[in-house]
C-alpha cells in the first residue's frame, strides 16, 4: 500500500497552476448520458473519481474516450442505448456517482444505482435525491443496497422546494429535469461554483436553464440536444489548499489558473488572520506570513466556507497566537483528522460540530493515517511544517480528488515523495 513521506520545514517558491474541477467535471459527465450528439470536455483534473466516473460511463455503454495528455474527454453517443444499472463496484469509493440516477431515470425510464461510499466524513442520506425525483413523478424502492427507481411515462416538470440544501440533489435534479416533460422550478438549491459551471454546460446543450434567485432555478425540459464543447472551471478547493500551504510554510508562492472572485470567503478569512497576500483576477500570490491571528469560522454551503477546506484551515490554525474555533455545519463525522494532528503535536479538542485549535509553536513527524479525500491533504500540510519526517498511510484518498499533488509541491521545493512499502 502506498505512503506519502515528508520531510518538513522547508520553505516553498514557486508557482502552482491549479487543475481543472473534480466536483464540476463529475456531474458534467454525468448529464452527458442525455445527449447523443458529440461532446468535448477540456480541462479535467486526472484524479481517481474522475477515472471512476469514465469507467462507470463506459460499463453501461457511453462511447467514452479520455485523452490523458491533453486532458480531454471525447463522448459520442449517437444511437446508443445505455444499461440502466450503476453497479456497487464503481460507486463504492465514490459518491458522485449516484448522480446518474436522475439522467438514466430522465431519458430511458428506469434506473437501478447502488446506494454509494465515498469519504466516511458523515451518512449524507440519499433522501433528498429520492424526495425530488419523487416530486418528478418517479416510483422509487431501496432493495438490497440498490436505487430501484421506475417512470414509464417519463418524468414531468413540478415546482420542487427542497427540504435542505444540497450540493448532489440539485445536480440530479437539475440534470432529470433537463430531459423531463414541461417545466421544474427547482427551490432551495445549491449555488455552489460547480453548479453554475454544470448549468453552463448543459445551456450549451441546448437545455433552457434560467436562475430566477440565488437559490431558486428554472429548467424547460427538452428532447433535442447540440454537440458541445465545454472546459471545465478551476478546482476552488485545490486553490484554496495551496494557498493554505502558502500561508503555511511559503517564501514566495504564486497560485495562477483560478478566477479569484470565487473564492473571495476564504481570502477574506485568510487576510483575517495575517497571511500576506497580493490578489490579481486570476492569480494570487501568497508571502512569508507570521504572527498569524486566531479565528473562529463555521462551514456553510456557498458562497460561505467550504466544508472541503475546514481540515486545512484547522492545520493553519495550530500556527495562530491565540485559540482558533471551527463550527461544522455540513457533515456529522468530519473532524476525524482530529487525533491524527494531535498525534503530531495539536492541541485540538472537539466537542459535538464545535473544534477548538490552540496555537502551538511547532508540529512534529509521525506516522498517521488518512480517514478521507479533504483529511488526507490535511495531513500533507502538518507534516510540510512539522519537525523531522511525517509518513501518511492510505493516500489512495488523496489521489481520488489532487492531481499531482506531491509533484506540485516537490517542484517548489516540498521533501515530499511516495513509496510502496
């Protein structure tokens, strides 16, 4: 099994260019279960997830080709009629996946998906998926860990308020809806980059998607679709884990292909707390910081701070002057990175959703062990400041959501490396 090894304290120069989005592009591929005609996906990040999406394409029958070098994604799938059944064995690492039921369900009338894995950071049902395909008119079953979900006259357009907000329910809802007869008003959705990136895709399409509010959209369901070409949005949360590592442990770091205004909370939060920054449109360079200031934060769904950056920020705390508070609002179990920093010298205790980090003058090596995607790359950012040598094991859950992530670091001037034993 493979491990990440770290050699800490040396500071980083240089410039990262930030990936293509692994949270766009994996309901981007979804939504292309829709269309038969030719579609180019540019700018994919090649993390695991996305391989996983392709090859779960593949398996029900997308004519599907990836081009590692130019990270593209070729689909054609004129007269093609696909499997409805996402078996347990692709959605079993990865949750995105369930986002096929609404597109299956939409065009062909039938989906059978396995109840998905994915990061043990909470339960993160599947209800409200089901509630609103429901409002669509779908008749839907959970047997034997499987999505049996039935709509033989298609799915029809319905004013939907969603009981809570969630990011993949508004992604298979919207994406249903764009094939479903007559008109959804979708209420209470997420806004999150993502989906506004998924809805520009889908707009090229040939789908007819207006955002009436910040929270309300309206999608008029079609049957006919346009060959598309479409490049997918920067990973905000590879750009904010990098300027996180900046702020860290930087000399002079560059962050270059980001669009700066989507990730204004958490440049607000970081300017907060001391990190000296210079902030272009699509670039952000990040100085030698200290006297770092504690704060206190709470995760919410956009435009307010990602729960996908609170194990990150919570190692930039452990440097502060003074006792940091995280309030975790988003998911149940997602402080299990917690012991891990504390085996490396943090002084962090937890309390229900409630964290308190104390500032500490260092951290030090030791041999942890990754519990999920965003606890990983925590886990990378304590050991580039800890003293003496940091070995992570299971970074199969870094992989699934970074590109290249050690190769980054190492090219401005990180000890960091991977080996097998």
């Amino acid at each position: 099994m493979q491990k990440l090894i770290i050699k800490g304290n040396k500071t980083l120069s240089g410039t990262i260019k930030i990936s293509g989005s692994k949270n766009a592009t994996l309901p981007i591929l979804a939504s292309t279960i829709l269309n038969d005609k030719k579609i180019e996906i540019n700018n994919i990040p090649l993390v695991k997830d996305v391989i996983t999406m392709t090859e779960l394409l593949k398996h029900i029958g997308s004519n599907i080709k990836i081009n590692l070098a130019k990270k593209k994604i070729i689909i054609n799938n004129k007269e093609k009629f696909l499997k409805t059944l996402a078996p347990y064995s692709f959605l079993k690492t990865m949750r995105a996946g369930v986002i096929v039921l609404g597109p299956l369900l939409s065009k062909f009338g039938k989906a059978k998906v396995s109840l998905p894995g994915g990061c043990a950071i909470g339960t993160r049902p599947v209800d409200i998926h089901l509630y609103g395909l429901k409002k669509l008119g779908a008749k839907i079953k959970i047997k034997n860990g499987y999505i049996e979900a039935e709509a033989k006259n298609g799915l029809s357009g319905k004013k939907i308020k969603l009981p809570k907000i969630s990011v993949g329910a508004t992604e298979n809802l919207i994406i249903a809806a764009s094939y479903a007869n007559g008109t959804t008003f979708i209420k209470n959705c997420a806004c999150e980059p993502e989906i506004l990136d998924l809805t520009n895709f889908l707009k090229k399409m040939g789908v007819n998607i207006k955002w009436i509010s910040k929270r309300e959209i309206k999608i008029i369901g079609g049957k006919k679709f346009k060959p598309v070409s479409h490049s997918v949005m920067f990973d905000r949360i590879e750009a904010g884990t990098f300027v996180i590592a900046g702020a860290l442990i930087a000399k002079k770091l560059k962050i270059v292909s980001l669009e700066t205004k989507i990730i204004k909370k958490e440049l607000k939060i970081l300017k907060k707390m001391g990190i000296k920054l210079k902030i272009n449109k699509n670039e952000i360079v990040i100085l030698n910081s200290k006297n770092i200031k504690p704060v206190k934060i709470k995760t919410e769904p956009y435009p307010g701070f990602p729960t996908d950056l609170q194990a990150q920020i919570m190692v930039l705390m452990t440097r502060a002057n003074g006792t940091s508070k995280i309030k975790e609002n988003i998911f149940e179990n997602r402080f299990m990175h917690v012991p891990e920093l504390n085996r490396m010298g943090a002084k962090i205790k937890v309390s229900g959703n409630l964290s308190k980090i104390d500032g500490i003058k260092s951290l030090y090596g030791a041999e942890v062990m990754a519990t999920d995607l965003r606890a990983s790359v925590s886990l990378v950012l304590a050991g580039l400041i800890a003293k003496n040598r940091t070995i992570i094991n299971r970074v199969y859950h870094l992989d699934r959501g970074y590109e290249n992530l050690e190769n980054k670091l190492r090219k401005c001037g990180a000890n960091i490396s991977r080996t097998n034993y």
